[in-house]
C-alpha cells in the first residue's frame, strides 16, 4: 500500500446554502424599545440581551448562500427588516436572494392553504440542488 492508496479525510462539514420561509428576528433592532423588553420576556432572554439574538448581527463575509421567501404584509417580520438584512448580506460580499410575495402574510407558503406552495418549493429546491453541486 502507498501513500496514494490510503484514504484522506474529508473537508471539514459546512453549509452549503440556507433558505428561510418568512423568518423573523433579522433586524431586531428595529422594534420599538417596549416592544424588546416585552419580547426578552415573552421568549426568556436576560433583559437588553435580545440585539444579541439579531440576526443582522451576524453578518459576515462568507455567509453561505442564503435564499428568503418573504410576503410583503408580513405582520410578524416587516418586509422592511428583510430587506435590510438583505441589502447587509450583500454588502458584506455573500449571496442572498429576496424573493417577495405581493399582499402574502406571515406563513403564505404553508401547503392546502396557499397558491404559492409550489413555486415557493420549486424555487428552493433548485436553489440547494444548484449550491449542493457546486460544492
């Protein structure tokens, strides 16, 4: 046995691509200070600790691929904060797609109660198989 026969290790585990079905929490710094207290203890987080759980905060070049499905009435997450995280992700160097869906609230996309369903999973699943192969 050579060298060349033994078995290499494989490249460390990353990820390839991230979707997000109306994702919330990406701009926690545009909630009204009430409304970050209330929510620190709604969900348990020590209070003026919830910017830390902003996602914009973790913003970095070589972010993977990130593709976000969002309605634009969304009531949970305003459209607005998706498209400053977005617009950072992208500053930052690191791809990330926006795809907005006119009048769609939060959860749009769930199956049996939506006319988006397919496009939504059509969409994402080119997404992952295209940054899948090119790893």
């Amino acid at each position: 046995m050579t060298a060349a026969d033994v078995p290499t290790a494989a490249s460390e585990p990353a990820v390839a691509a991230v979707v997000a079905l109306n994702p919330a929490g990406l701009d926690l710094r545009t909630f009204e200070p009430d409304a970050q207290r209330r929510l620190e203890k709604q969900v348990g987080i020590d209070e003026g600790r919830l910017l830390d759980y902003s996602l914009i905060e973790f913003v970095r070049p070589g972010n993977p691929p990130m593709q976000i499905h969002h309605g634009t009435r969304d009531d949970v997450e305003p459209i607005d904060s998706v498209r400053r995280f977005r617009d950072a992700m992208v500053r930052s160097g690191n791809e990330c797609t926006l795809l907005e869906y006119e009048d769609a609230e939060h959860g749009f996309h769930y199956p049996g109660n939506s006319q988006y369903f397919g496009d939504v999973i059509d969409t994402m699943v080119r997404f992952l198989l295209d940054r899948i192969a090119s790893k």
